[in-house]
C-alpha cells in the first residue's frame, strides 16, 4: 500500500506578495538625491516614491499649469537599471500628457534618450496609466525624466509612483 504524499505548506505573510513583487527594487531615496523643478506643497516629490499606487494614490504633481517640468535622480554612485516603473493619472480633464526618459553615465554631462510615451486622458475615459519598461543599462549617474503635460489641451504635470530595479 503506497503512503498518501505529505503536502508541505506555510502561509504567507500579509505582505509577502508585495516583497516578493519588489525583488531588485532600489531604495531611490536612500541612494540618490532627487532635484525637481517644481511641486505642488501638497503634492510633493516624495509623493512618487511612498509606495503608494493604483488609481486614486498620493502623487507628485507640479505647481505650474501648462509648463514642463524634470526630475532628475542623482544616485550616489553608478546603477545598473534594468526596469523602470511609472504610473501616471488624470481624471479631471481632458488632455495627452509626455512622459520622456533619459539617462546619463557620466555624471550627467550626456545623456542617452530610452523612452518618449504619450497618454491621452480623458475624464470619461482613460484616468489612469501603469507603464514598465526595460532598460539594461549599466554604470547609470542620473536619470532625467521630463514630463510635457499639454501636448493636447491644458494640463499641470503629475506621476502617481516610480520604481526602479536593479
């Protein structure tokens, strides 16, 4: 007579799928300074990297309409970045919002474009966008993001959440 197979388990933690979701994940405010040009003071930069995402969470939202605006992180020491996370959202008015990424592997004297994207919202429609890209560069000094806020109507730049991974 064979022994009926033992199944091996343990639960998991609350949190356990959000940690492992976050393996490489670097502590950006702990490895780099962050330099923008400008932030709502309800809304500031730290907004972005709280942990908090999805539709409806803190975010960082510049204080001018109709301008565009940078963040740029400085890391402390060169990175290898092989994923970059954002989240931008907007659901009051109508409008297509750019989103560029750049970065720099000496010490922010050039800097080689990765990514440009455009997102159209619309209150009645698209509110809400969760973009990942791959990157796999290597020996990363600074990374410059520009947001255009009003390709398509009148707008104030904003992202929910950034994340960047090793």
């Amino acid at each position: 007579m064979s022994r009926p197979n033992i199944l091996r388990k343990r639960r998991l933690a609350a949190d356990g799928a959000a940690s492992a979701s976050a393996a490489g994940e670097l502590d950006i405010a702990g490895c780099a300074t962050i330099a923008f040009t400008s932030e709502d003071p309800l809304h500031p930069v730290e907004h972005m990297l709280d942990g908090s995402s999805g539709p409806g969470a803190t975010r960082w939202i510049s204080a001018r309409a109709d301008t565009i605006e940078q963040i740029l992180i400085e890391f402390d020491k060169p990175q290898i970045l092989s994923r970059l996370v954002y989240e931008v959202e907007e659901a009051t008015r109508e409008r297509t919002q750019e989103v560029r990424v750049e970065v720099s592997e000496d010490g922010g004297r050039t800097y080689r474009q990765f990514l440009i994207q455009e997102y159209n919202f619309s209150p009645a429609g698209a509110t809400f966008q969760h973009e990942q890209q791959r990157l796999n560069v290597r020996h990363v000094s600074h990374l410059q993001l520009t947001i255009v806020p009003n390709k398509n109507g009148s707008g104030i730049a904003t992202l929910t959440a950034l994340r960047l991974f090793a």
